[in-house]
C-alpha cells in the first residue's frame, strides 16, 4: 500500500535558515496525526512543503506515492489564520464558494453539481447557520469551520489543518477536534492536525508527530511523549507528568515552560466550567 | 420633459453620457475587486503615476490618454511583481505617487500654455469628451471586461484566502499583475471622466457601498457597477441643471450613497 505521506532524508529551510534536518517517516492513509512541536518548531513549514510550495533543499516528498506539486487535488488545507479573512463584508457561503475550483479560469459562477458541493461541506462542518451572515459577524470558532468547510471540498484524500485550534476556547477546541474525527471516521480521510497543546487531542489521534531542533519523533503517544525523546527534541531536560490522563510537558527551558503554563492555563478553564 | 429632450440635444451631452456611461461600468466592476482586496490606495497612486505619463505625453505632443495608459500600466505591472505586500504598502506607494504627482508639475510647468489642461487632468472634463475619445474609451472598457472576466474566479479565490489559492496552484504574483493591469486600464478611464484626484469617486465608492447593501457576491458585483452608473449620469443631468461641475456632482453623489448606506448598516447592526 503507498503511504499517505513519505518523507525520505527532508531537509528543508525557511530563508536560508534549516528547519527540518534530514527527516525520513511514513504516514498511512486514514491515520489521525497530530502534529506538535514549540513554536517556529517547523509544523506549517511542514505543511507548506507537503503542498509542494516549498521545494525541501534535500531528499524526496511523497504524497499519495507522488512528488509534492502545488495544485494537488487530494490535499484539503486549512492555513494558521494570520489576522483577520478578507472581504468581511461577504456571506460565508460565497466565502468558501470561492475555493470551489477556484484556481480555473474564468467567471466565478458554480454549476448545480458546484453549488450542491458547497451546501455539503457547510452541512459537513454545521455551518449552515453561518452561510447567510458575513464575515466580519463570526466569532474565531465560527470562522474556523468555514475554513475547514473549504478545506473539505473537493473530498480530499488528505486534509492539513494547521493550528485550527487557536484562539479558540477550551470547550469550541474539544468540539472543533470530535467534529475532524468524525468526519475523518466517516470518509477514511487522513489528517495532519498541528496545534500547540497535545491534551485537546488525546481522544482523537492515532499517532503524534513532535517536531524540535530540526528533528521530527512519530509514534503513538506512550512512545514520543516521553522524557528522552523530548528532551532530545526540545535541546534540554524535560519531565512529562500525567495527570487524570492529561499530559504534561515541563521543563527548563523556555518554550518547555511556556507550554506548561498554556496547560495549566487549560485546566483552569476545565476547573471553572466543571 | 422638453428640458431633457433639449439636453440630449446637444451632442457634447450625448457624448458625455456614452463616455461616463462606458467608465462608470468598468469602474465599478474593477473597483469591486479593488475594495475587496483592500488595495484601493495602489488604485489611487496609480491614477497619480497617471498624471504624470498624461503631462508628460501633452509635453512631447502625444495624446495624454496614451501617455497615463503608458504610465498606469507600467505602474501596475510593476507593483504586481513586486508582490502583495508591496500593493498594499502604505508608505512606500504613498512616497511613489507623491513623486508623480511632483513629477506631472514639472511636465506642466514645461508645457506652460495650459492650465485648463492640468485643471481637466486633475478634476477631469467629460463635457469635452469627442467621438474619438468615445471609441477609445469603449475599446479599452471591452479589453479590461474581457481581461477580468477571464481572471475572476482566480482573482476571488486569490484575493478572500490567499494561502489556499497558492496551495491550489493560483499564481498569486500573476494573477496580482493581471489585476492590477486592469486597474490601470479602469483608473486612465475614470480619469477622462473625474480626472485622476477623483477616481476614487467611481472605483472605490460605488463597490464600497454595493459590498455594505449586500453580502452577496453576485448581488454586490452588478450593484457597484449599476451605483457608478446611475451616480455619473445622474451626476452630468445635476450639472446640465446647475452648471455645477460634473466632477463635484458626482463625488457628491458616490459620498452620499455611501453614507446612507453606512447610516443603514449602522441602524441594522443596532436594530
Ligand atoms: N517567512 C519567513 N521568513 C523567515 N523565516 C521564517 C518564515 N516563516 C517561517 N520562518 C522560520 O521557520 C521556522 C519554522 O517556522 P514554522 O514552520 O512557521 O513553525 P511552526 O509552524 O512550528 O510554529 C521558524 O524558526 C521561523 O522563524
Ligand atoms: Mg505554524
């Protein structure tokens, strides 16, 4: 069976920095990853170099057993929201109407087939609410799943959701990411979902992928989410401490720390609307 | 009655109905896409840059259509290559168009017999719109009509979600320099019209108020071209009666239909 995702020794920079230092894994149609790793860690470097808009500076890129190319129907992407939407005057609905083969030519006028398509992926996402109301009058949750709507047109094989999660609050994440299993549970659609907390995730994945220090761990949680690989991973010392099956990554240095904090963060949130 | 029939008596009032009528449209409909990409100030230097190719071309004796078409068209390749950061660069198109500006002053102080000319490039002069200028005027409103109804859909993609367009394979730097050539196709027509201080009047005003009275696509697109008509004509029959500048009327009307419709909005979002 041809893997979903195959990288063979990936090298890839950003602006002639390395991000990802000689990377070689596999990911299998219909898993669940989650992608995780501290900020500037690579997650949507990754993602742009799965698309094919970023050529890594060494070794191969395969999706679905071919090589990365922009363009490429089978991947659903929903891109880390910098600012606001364009057009926040425009109805939801045409908002992801635009994705609809969007890339063609011509006049931006959906056929029957087109239109029915649109309909599905709100219904999909339980945005059919959200249609008829314009940008600018979503919330950050409400807006992410007109993202995700687009980003399931066209029944990809493979979706890449990065960072979908933030600025949401605790109970929108727990419902963004049961919502993404089903739907994956329903369609046999691969996933690669990055985020910066692993806890909101634990019920759905099937395997992590931690990305640090130019290096990517893949495997299920009890093998990656460990001290050692961690610590390897982050360049210092790092415990991990369960807790009522919540997951903690502490550690000395900053990005570690910083994470332990968002956690604890977190569990307030649970605390107070338990 | 017989006063309308007596003002479309007169040719130079047919002529400056057919020739507002013509711009107004494809203002409209390029400027929708210009608001909806929030690049309404690089349509604005462009008209500047406009300037100063029209001045130039009076000061070597070509006609200034020719030279701000040159101009515009130049400057909205260029501002496409340079990329979409660069289009909505505040400081650095406001330092360009300024230079213009300064530039089409030189041009004028060299070609020193007209200052009715520099009075019409700036606020423009659509009662002394010819024939020829009307041929012209529809052959180019017919090439960018074409031109964007071919780029549309990418155009829209590119321009609500940027990031997933790219991933889909739009050339987003392609598609900003089509766009923006079509921009300076519709800001040298504007121009002929209500002069280059004044484009904004016709391409930012009429979408900006067709995207508040709808949020629908295909209902916002023909409504921002049926408003710039509807204020250019309206616009020309206030200064047949008044013998008020058209320019003024029509910047008069494209300020109060816009806010009116912020008034509405307003209301709406509080009711
Ligand atoms: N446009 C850019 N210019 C320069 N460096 C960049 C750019 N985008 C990302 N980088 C660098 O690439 C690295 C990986 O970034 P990114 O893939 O965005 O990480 P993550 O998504 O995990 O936070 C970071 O160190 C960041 O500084
Ligand atoms: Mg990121």
């Amino acid at each position: 069976m041809t893997s979903a995702i195959r990288l063979t020794g990936v090298r890839l920079g950003v602006a002639g920095r390395m991000v990802l230092n000689g990377i070689d894994l596999a990911i299998e149609p219909g898993e669940f990853i989650g992608v995780l790793g501290p900020n500037g860690a690579g997650k949507t470097t990754l993602m742009r170099a799965i698309l094919g808009l970023i050529a890594p500076a060494a070794g191969r890129i395969e999706v679905f057993g071919a090589p990365a190319k922009p363009g490429n129907a089978a991947i659903g992407y929903l891109p880390q929201l910098r600012g606001g939407l364009g057009a926040p005057r425009l109805r939801g609905r045409d908002f992801v109407a635009a994705a609809c083969d969007g890339q063609l030519f011509g006049l931006p006028l959906l056929d029957r087939g087109a239109a029915r398509a649109v309909t599905a992926a709100l219904a999909a996402v339980g945005a059919e609410a959200l249609a008829d109301r314009p940008i600018a009058a979503l919330s950050g949750g409400e807006r992410q799943r007109l993202l995700l709507a687009q980003a399931l047109l066209g029944a990809p094989r493979l979706l890449l959701l990065d960072e979908p999660l933030i600025s949401l609050d605790p109970r929108r994440q727990e419902e963004l990411v049961a919502l993404v299993r089903r739907l994956q549970l329903r369609s046999g659609v691969t996933v690669l979902f990055s985020a910066h907390d692993l806890n909101p995730l634990l019920g759905a994945l099937d395997r992590v992928l931690y990305l640090g220090a130019g290096e990517a761990a893949l495997g299920t949680v009890d093998e990656v989410i460990t001290a050692p690989v961690l610590s390897r991973l982050y360049g210092t010392a790092i415990e991990v401490a369960r807790v009522h099956g919540r997951v903690f990554v502490l550690g000395g240095g900053a990005e570690a720390e910083r994470e332990a904090h968002r956690h604890e963060a977190h569990d307030h949130h649970h605390a107070a609307g338990a | 009655m017989p006063r309308v029939r007596e003002m479309l008596a007169y040719s130079f009032m047919q002529n400056a109905f057919a020739a507002s009528g013509i711009v107004a449209v494809l203002a409209g409909l390029v400027g929708f896409f210009l608001v909806l990409r929030a690049q309404s100030f690089a349509g604005h230097a462009l008209s500047h840059i406009g300037f100063a190719g029209a001045t130039g071309a009076a000061l070597i004796g070509a006609p200034p259509l020719a030279g701000m078409l040159a101009f515009t068209l130049g400057g909205g390749v260029l501002m496409g290559a340079l990329g979409e950061q660069v289009a909505q660069r505040d400081v650095a198109i406001g330092v360009v168009l300024s230079l213009a500006l300064g530039l089409g002053v030189l041009f004028l102080h060299f070609f020193t017999s007209s200052a009715a000319q520099a009075t019409s490039l700036l606020f423009g002069n659509v009662l002394g719109v010819d024939a020829g200028t009307i041929r012209a005027l529809l052959a180019l409103a017919v090439v960018g009509l074409a031109a964007l109804a071919a780029i549309a859909r990418p155009l829209l993609f590119a321009s609500l979600h940027p990031e997933l367009a790219e991933a889909k394979g739009v050339q987003l730097r392609l598609i900003a320099m089509l766009f923006l050539a079509i921009v300076a196709l519709a800001v040298a027509e504007a121009s002929q019209i209500v002069g280059v201080l004044l484009v904004f009047t016709l391409m930012v005003g009429p979408p900006a108020t067709a995207q508040m009275l709808s949020t629908r696509f295909w209902t916002a697109l023909p409504l921002a071209a049926l408003l710039a008509l509807a204020e250019a004509w309206a616009g020309l029959v206030l200064a047949y009666a008044t013998d008020w500048p058209t320019s003024f009327w029509i910047t008069a009307l494209s300020g109060a239909a816009y806010g009116l419709a912020a008034l509405g909005q307003r209301r709406a979002a509080a009711g």
